[in-house]
C-alpha cells in the first residue's frame, strides 16, 4: 500500500470528488466483477506503480484490493475441449 516515501501521484485536490464518486460505483458494482488490468503503453499514461499508488489513495481498502487482485477473466479460467 501507499507509504509516505512513495511520490505522490500527479493530479491535486481538484480529482478528490471525481475519485469518491468513482470509489462509490466500485463499491456499488462489487470488487468481485473488477477485474484490474491494463494495455496502456503511451510514455503519457500513469506506470502500473503510480496508478496502484493512485487508487490506493483513494481509500480502496486492503481486502478490496485482495478481492480485485484475485479476480481472473472467466475465459482464463475455462478449460479447453
């Protein structure tokens, strides 16, 4: 989780309603239909480190994020004929 050594993700106070909005449709959804992954490559996009660090600022708690770390895509889990 976040610690006070780790930067500090960009954006400021502006983003703390954007982010408690979007922590209380995740919660309304249910951690167990997220599934975390991302195909993001552009140099301009936050790295995996600062958009864990970012979430986790958001107040995702620690079993949230063992629910959303452990979900697959149901295809994975498939075994083939």
């Amino acid at each position: 989780m976040a610690t006070a050594s780790d930067p500090e993700p960009t954006g400021g106070p502006c983003e703390a309603e954007p982010q408690k909005r979007l922590l209380s449709q995740l919660r309304e959804i249910g951690f167990d239909e997220i599934l975390y992954g991302s195909d993001w490559t552009s140099p301009r996009s936050l790295s995996e480190r600062q958009m864990f660090l970012r979430l986790a600022l958001m107040g995702i708690t620690d079993s949230e994020w063992e629910i959303i770390l452990s979900n697959q895509a149901p295809f994975l889990l498939q075994t083939p004929p």
